[in-house]
C-alpha cells in the first residue's frame, strides 16, 4: 500500500497529495525559509517531485538564489498567499538532494500533527531566540 500524503491552502483553491513516503522530514533555518515563513524556521516533508500532485487549484511561484547558489523555487496560493512549496532547480549537496524532491510545508498539511522532525538544517542561521526539539539531529 502507498503512503498517501494530502494537504492544501488556507482558502482551499489549492489541494495536492503526495503518493509515496516522506525522503526526510526537517526544520530548515535558512535565511529564505524564514522569510517564507515570517518566523525562525520552515517545517518541510520532502518527497520525490514525481510523486506530488496537484489535485485543485493552481499555484504562483516565484525563484530566489540560496545560500549554496543554487536556484530554489517556491509556491504559494494566488489567493490566500498561504505558503506551500520549495523546490531545488538544480541538484544541491545541503538541503534537498536531487532535482527530483519537492518540499512541502508541513502546516499546509491535512494531519500536521503528524510532522515529526528527523534534522534541523542551517542551524547556523538561526535567531538567538530560535528553539530545537530535544533528540533531534542538527546541522548547521
């Protein structure tokens, strides 16, 4: 059986699911996932590209350059602005391996309460006032 993962926007214009086992699920303290989110980190299930779906709706996206040079886009709702999707243009070694892996917000999923972190990544990045789950691997 195929581990089916399903969320969506605030407004509900955009549903999607992700038909196959979570690659990792991190905490990223990048300086761009904070400004996605507008807090100290972004809570992220990756999965292969090829697995995610988009079941309604359509998404904006829009590309910035990360820290490693890599290009990264991201994806929101045209309507609500809720924050759904990261994902790599190019292979990157740090964050997300291959071109082929999507992240999606754990807050936009249907069950979040299910998002239990495995790493915390650019833990160097951090705000001084920025917390960690006890027994979670980190990575600066």
């Amino acid at each position: 059986m195929t581990e089916v993962i399903t969320g969506g926007c605030r407004c509900g214009a955009v549903r999607y699911q992700l038909e196959a086992p979570p690659l990792f699920k991190h905490m990223c303290c990048c300086r761009d996932c904070q400004y996605f989110t507008g807090t100290d980190k972004m809570f992220i299930v990756g999965g292969m590209r090829s697995a995610f779906h988009l079941t309604s709706g359509s998404v904006r996206h829009y590309a910035v350059t990360a820290d490693s040079g890599a290009t990264i886009h991201r994806a929101f709702c045209p309507q609500c602005g809720s924050s759904l999707l990261i994902y790599p243009e190019v292979d990157q070694k740090h964050y997300m391996p291959g071109d082929d892996v999507v992240g999606v917000a754990a807050g936009s999923l249907d069950e979040p309460g299910a998002f239990q972190p495995d790493a915390v990544v650019f833990t160097s990045r951090a705000p001084s006032w920025a917390t960690f789950p006890e027994g979670v691997e980190q990575h600066p």
